[in-house]
C-alpha cells in the first residue's frame, strides 16, 4: 500500500497522441516513441503513479506487465477525455475491504458526504467578496438544507436535498458567465464541456486511488449499485468537486476558457484537439495541489472501512481549511 512519504513523490503524467505514436517500456523507464520511433518523453517508472494517455495510441504487454511491478497506473482516454479503460496496479485480492464493502447497507456514509460537498459549495459563495442578494439567499437556503441532512431517514429524501442545494449552488456560482444549468455529459455549452472534462479528470484519479487499495469501485455507499456504474468513485469525487468548479469560474474571470476554444457536433460543445493541452494544465492544478490531500482523504476512507469506524470519525474534506 503506498504511503503519504512515497505518494509525495509520485508524478501524474499527460501524454497527447498524434498518428503513429506509442507508449512503450524501456529500462525501467516509461517512453513515448512517434511515428518513426524517435523518443519524444521519458520517465523513470519508479517516479510515476498514474499516465493519462489521451488520443489513439498503442502499447505493449510488456508494458501492462510493468504497470503491476513498478505500482502504477495508465488511464487511456479518447481526444475527447472520455476514459474507456484504467489499466495498473490494482488490489483486487483485496477480500476483506471487499467484505466489509458488501455487507455495508446505512445510511450515515451518504450524509456524511453529501454534507460535506455541501459545505464545500458553500464556502465557493461565501468566498465571493462583493455577493448579490441571490448570492446572498442562496447561502442562507443552502445552510438551512444542510442543517437538514443529518436527520434523514431515506437516501430518496438525502438525494432530494443535494438536488436543490446544487442546483441553487450552480446558478449563483456561474454568474459570471451565461448559464442555463448543469447537465453532466450533455455537454450543452462550453462551461458544461469544461466541467465535464475536470470531472473527468479528478473522477480517474481518484478511481485510481481506490484501486491502489483495493475497493471494489462499483460498490458505492451514496451512489448506489448499477450496472457498469463505478458507484465508489461517484461518491467520493463528490467532496472534491468544488475544486473543478471553483477553478473554472476563476478561468472563464481570466478570459482562460471561451467559447471560440470549441466545436459544435451534434449539439454538443467539444473542446478543439489543439486546446487540449492548455486546458488540461489548467483545469489539473487545482488536482495536483492538492493531490497529498486527496491522497490522504482515500487513505483515511480505507483505514476507517477496514475498522468499522463511526460516520463522524470518517475523514472530511474542508475546502476553505485546505492548503
């Protein structure tokens, strides 16, 4: 299991890929070759915990064989960051946590994250210095319905709370851009293709981070079982969400993020193959920051599952104590 000394360490890795290049091993070294095999990148294996490799690509079985000795992982993704496999260092021997997982059935989990989501989207509002009267009504709404999440009794009455509270946190948060709400992968304007993309991004490394334990990820506690869903990710991104949210409004404040940087397809915004690598620095910042604490967050999560803990020992993300 990796440490916090030893995850300091780690490196996360974007490699976009253009017609005819690979991802190969070499020397204890993790390489990407172009067209002609010239050697564009390299880095040791020891130093990396996870490569986004985004674009078509090819690589070796020596390769998947190394991503298990050297502990780390390969999240491939198509040019439009969808990841359609994460390949690496999992602990799927794992069968007590895995025990411990199925048998689990409360309730006190789900609030526990929902709440704490919350209270992230809320420090986001807060932290507005000159705040609107909607700004304003829609923190006090907020802290109301979250006063109301402890004494739930059913996870439909739980997900009708983070419902409204999310939907009055996105229209007030995005009031510096036209907004006409979230809808996940519908990708309806540019700031949704955005958020889709961060999400996507923060979603994979904390799959990975899961995997290193060895969750079964598609046993939420929140986000119940369904098919093919990863349900543990889904709940556990929840806390960090804010991060992605909060850096975008700050891009689109700098002019970083413009609706020229994408195309139409089929009514959907798709962020150009040449953005890729600009967007991506910007929008993995606020990850990589933080990542120690994020590290930390899923460690924690593991060791109170594998104990039993109580709801309230189980870790908490506070944005606004964050570093």
């Amino acid at each position: 299991m990796l440490t916090s000394p030893d995850f300091s360490k780690k490196q996360i890795i974007f490699v976009f890929f253009n017609d005819g290049e690979k991802l190969a091993f070499s020397n204890d070294n993790i390489v990407v070759k172009d067209s002609v095999g010239k050697i564009k990148f390299q880095c040791t294996c020891y130093r990396v915990f996870i490569i986004f490799a985004v674009g078509h690509t090819s690589i070796t079985s020596t390769l998947i064989q190394k991503t298990k000795k050297f502990g780390f992982f390969i999240a491939l993704m198509t040019a439009s960051f969808r990841l359609y496999t994460l390949i690496g260092d999992t602990k799927a021997g794992n069968t007590l946590l895995r025990r411990k997982q199925y048998r689990y059935g409360g309730l006190e989990l789900a609030k526990m994250i929902t709440a704490n989501k919350a209270a992230n989207q809320l420090y986001c509002l807060k932290a507005v210095r000159d705040k609107s009267d909607a700004v304003k009504d829609a923190i006090v709404l907020i802290s109301g319905y979250i006063q109301k999440i402890p004494a739930c009794s059913e996870l439909n009455e739980l997900m009708a709370y983070e419902g409204l509270i999310s939907k009055l946190y996105f229209k007030n948060h995005f009031n510096n851009t036209p907004w006409a709400g979230r809808q996940p992968r519908i990708k309806r304007d540019h700031v949704n293709a955005a958020l889709d993309i961060g999400y996507t991004l923060l979603f994979t490394f904390i799959d990975a981070l899961l995997l290193s334990y060895g969750f079964d990820t598609y046993c939420g506690v929140m986000h119940r079982p369904f098919y093919m869903r990863k349900s543990l990710v889904c709940d556990l991104v929840e806390p960090f969400r804010p991060l992605i949210d909060h850096q975008i409004k700050k891009c689109i404040n700098l002019s970083q993020i413009k609706q020229d940087d994408f195309l139409v397809q089929s009514n959907q915004y798709r962020l150009k193959w040449s953005q890729s690598p600009r967007y991506v620095k910007f929008l993995m910042s606020p990850i990589i920051e933080r990542k120690a604490e994020i590290f930390e967050y899923v460690q924690s999560y593991y060791r109170c599952f594998m104990k039993g803990a109580r709801a309230e020992d189980f870790p908490v993300y506070d944005m606004g104590a964050a570093k």
